[in-house]
C-alpha cells in the first residue's frame, strides 16, 4: 500500500536557535533579522519557541507587543544559512527512504512510501533529525498529502500519527472543519453558522449545500472530509523564471557605499540560491526603493550565464554606480536575474576562475552563521542592515 509521510519540523527557526545554543533550551525566545534593536520600527518576530508561543507570542509580532506579552522573551538574531543547512541534510537522508519527495518548503517534507510499518519509518526519521541536529519533528502518515498533514498536526510537537483508511471516520467525528488546511476562521465561521462543526458533519452535509457555501473548493474540502484525498505530491519544481533578494535597510542612506556593502550581501545570497539549483543565469537588475515609496530599477545583459558570485557582484556595483546620485534617500535595496538556465552546460572556451577559498568559507557560515566569516566590505553595512544572508 502507498502511504504518504509529512515531516513537519517543530518551531523550526526557534529550535535551531537552541541547538546552536543550549542555553536557550527551555526559554521562551523570538527569532528577528534585529534582535538588538537597531530598526526597531521596521523588525517583527519571525519565529517563536513553544515557550514563547504559549504566552501568545506569534510570527509577525512587533518585539515590543511581544515583550508585553512575554515579558522574560530572549530576542535573538536569525541564522538562515544553518536553517538551510538541515534542511538540506533532512532532504538527503529522507532520499534514502524514497525518491518520491515533496519538499514542500524549508521546514516541511512529503514522502511516498510503498511498504508495511510505515510507522517505524517515522520514528527513524525522527530520530535521524534528533540525533543530527538535536531538534525535533513531528510526523504524520495517512493514505493521501493532506490527510498526512493534518495527522501531523494532531502529534505536534514531537509526536507520530498514523491513520490508517479504517481509522479515520472514528477521528473525524472529533475534529473540527478547521483541521482542513485551507478552511480559515472566515469559513469555518461561515459552515459553524450553518450547523457544519466536524469533519463528519461536513461529509455527511449535501454537497449542493457545501458548494454554495465554499464555492468551487466546496467539493474538494467534502472529499477530504470523506476521508478521500487524491491530493498529488509536487515532485518537480516548474521552471524558474527569475530569483530575487532584497532588504530593507534599518535607517535610509544617501551613501552609495553602503549600498554596494548590501549588495556585496545579497548578490552572495542570490550565488548560492542559483548554485542550490544547479542554475546560472544571464540578465541581473537591481532596484532602489526611497523614502517616499518611490522606486527604480537598472539591468543589464551580461556576457556569458554566470551563478559566479564576483561576477554578480561586479554588475551590481556598475549598476548601482549609474544611479548615483540617488534623488533621496536608500530605504530598501534589490537585485534579482533572469534568463535562467537549469543544468546549463558552459563554453568550452571560457571557464570562471572559482573560488579556492569558497569550500571552506562555506563550511564555517553553515555551521556557525553567514556573519561568522565576512567580507570587511559590508563593515560599511553593518550600521544599517543585520549582516545575515537571506
């Protein structure tokens, strides 16, 4: 039989943050790109711990209403280079499992599984995750992709559930319309309205009547609700048409150094995101937001498709050159490129001299952070932006 495994990690960003740092362990903490303070208007919350959500902290929060709420919260900088780091980890280790993978974003994996005791699987997994990265995950395992989903979600935090095709009636008489992922608190108020509370009441409601109140997805939700889940795992990613990086700065600058510094930063980010997918690209833009919201743009078609970080970086400095001087202040600062290339295969003639340092500079950010080991070029951003690769 086919089971379908969902890996969903716990608190993600906030548990890596107390695995890097077991001090943490325990402690309700907000992970922010500015934990210091520097842009406290323009900084939210970006992840909490268990700790922290249970004194209602939540993503998106200003620091300041969390600090109301939680007044012992330890705000802490991000670290997105070692979150990628066992993201990838996970992904390979899961390909050892199965070559049918989803890996539906950085914190969440879906996995085809042919086989008996899908549920010893989980638990490897979780022990795998465990054991590598001292975090934990919760896993669910059901007959389709949502159904998973939403068994993971009755284990979270660090919890396995299997539901088994004959189980599920006997669960869905319990759980309300809300566990379809999808069904938000606008529609689940408006099926409550109409009697609609439990997964089996929404089975077992005339489709007619679900249609009209849900719309097109009507039908869709009523089949999850029937415990029929034909959702279909996305193994292949559709081709990309452009990557981009951008960040606001913590106070405006009319100093085109200090632009360069930010876009020495994000042109490394946007290497590495073209480097993960085996893809290089030709035509880089970059783009300048003001003060007063208004914004431009410059590009430039280069010479050869490139995911050389030098090469990127060059570009971005001529551009950013052609816009000085700038009409007012830097607010936020973008390059992206286009005309991508995936597997892209280079002249024969023409090889970009690479990096021989770049093994190693990797392998320190990805164990100790992007700002543990930096170019004395962004010293110039530091004052205005975290020095923390997106």
């Amino acid at each position: 039989m086919k089971w379908i495994i969902h890996v969903d990690m716990d608190a993600f960003f906030a548990s890596c943050e107390q695995a890097i740092n077991p001090k943490l362990k325990g402690k309700p903490i907000g992970v922010m790109a500015d934990p210091y303070g520097r842009g406290k208007k323009r900084s939210v919350v970006a992840a909490a711990s268990y700790e922290a959500k249970r004194c209602g902290v939540k993503a998106g929060m200003p620091p300041k209403q969390a600090l109301e709420l939680c007044p012992n919260l330890i705000l802490v900088p991000a670290h997105p280079s070692y979150y990628g780091y066992v993201h990838r980890g996970t992904l390979k280790y899961l390909k050892t499992i199965s070559q049918e993978i989803e890996d539906y974003s950085i914190d969440e994996f879906f996995i085809a599984y042919y086989g008996k005791s899908p549920d010893r699987v989980g638990k490897d997994i979780e022990a795998f995750v465990k054991k590598e990265y001292g975090i934990t995950c919760s896993v669910g395992i059901a007959p389709g992709k949502l159904l998973a989903k939403m068994a993971t979600e009755e284990g979270k935090p660090d919890g396995l559930v299997w539901w088994k095709p004959e189980d599920i009636p006997g669960v869905y008489r319990y759980l309300p319309v809300s566990a379809i992922p999808g069904i938000g608190s606008n529609r689940e108020k408006l099926l409550n309205q109409n009697g609609i509370y439990t997964l089996e009441d929404l089975a077992y409601t005339p489709t007619s009547v679900v249609k009209n109140l849900l719309g097109i997805l009507g039908e869709y939700y009523q089949k999850i609700a029937c415990g029929v889940d034909e959702t279909p795992l996305v193994l292949e990613e559709p081709p990309l048409k452009s990557i981009t990086r951008s960040v606001t700065l913590d106070y405006s600058t009319h100093n085109p150094l200090v632009v360069e510094a930010v876009g020495r930063l994000l042109c490394a980010s946007l290497s590495k995101g073209l480097e993960e997918i085996d893809a290089k690209a030709k035509e880089i833009f970059i783009f300048l937001r003001y003060d007063d919201m208004s914004g431009e743009a410059n590009g430039v078609k280069l010479e050869l498709y490139t995911n050389n970080e030098e090469t990127i970086f060059r570009a971005f400095r001529e551009l950013n050159a052609s816009m000085v001087p700038y009409p007012q202040g830097v607010r936020s600062v973008g390059v992206g490129m286009t005309d991508i290339r995936q597997h892209y295969t280079p002249s024969l003639f023409y090889r970009e001299r690479p990096n021989p340092l770049k093994p190693v500079l990797e392998h320190i950010r990805q164990r100790y952070g992007y700002d543990s080991i930096i170019p004395a070029h962004l010293l110039f951003a530091k004052h205005y932006t975290p020095i923390i690769a997106e």
